[in-house]
C-alpha cells in the first residue's frame, strides 16, 4: 500500500483490520464500495458506519490476508 496504488491511501492498520482512503473527492464512499463490490469482487465497510460524516475512509479486514492476498487487494485498487 506504500505505493498508492490507484491513489488509495492507508490511514492505518492493525492485527485485524485496515483503514483506506479512497481518492474519488467528488464521489460518495457508498457509491466507491458498491463499485468495487461489483467491479472487483471486494468487500468493504465505509467508514460512515463508525464515523459521522463521509471521511472518504474505508474499512479492511486483513486478519487472513497472506502476501500475495495483499497483493492482490492492491492489484485490485489499482484497477478500480
């Protein structure tokens, strides 16, 4: 994620979960996570479900994620 692939940005991360940022300023985060539900096949939980308002942020469950399953994820990001 250092690279920002798709200019996803991580905000943070820990053992079980990660926040990302998405770079579509003129777009909701629920209309970014219906995309890459259909279009990518991922599953996120915008942030508006923790947070107040729409922070562009999204969250990540990475608890079972190996190397090459990040990749991916990435790979995926970068595509959308």
């Amino acid at each position: 994620m250092t690279g920002r692939p798709g200019g996803f940005k991580l905000l943070s991360c820990g053992g079980f979960f990660g926040w990302i940022q998405h770079p579509f300023a003129g777009r909701s985060t629920d209309d970014v996570i219906r995309e890459l539900v259909i279009k990518q096949d991922m599953l996120l939980m915008p942030g508006t479900a923790f947070q107040p308002d729409d922070r562009h942020s999204m969250r990540v469950s990475i608890s079972n994620l190996g190397r090459d399953q990040v990749a991916d994820f990435a790979e995926r990001l970068r595509a959308a």
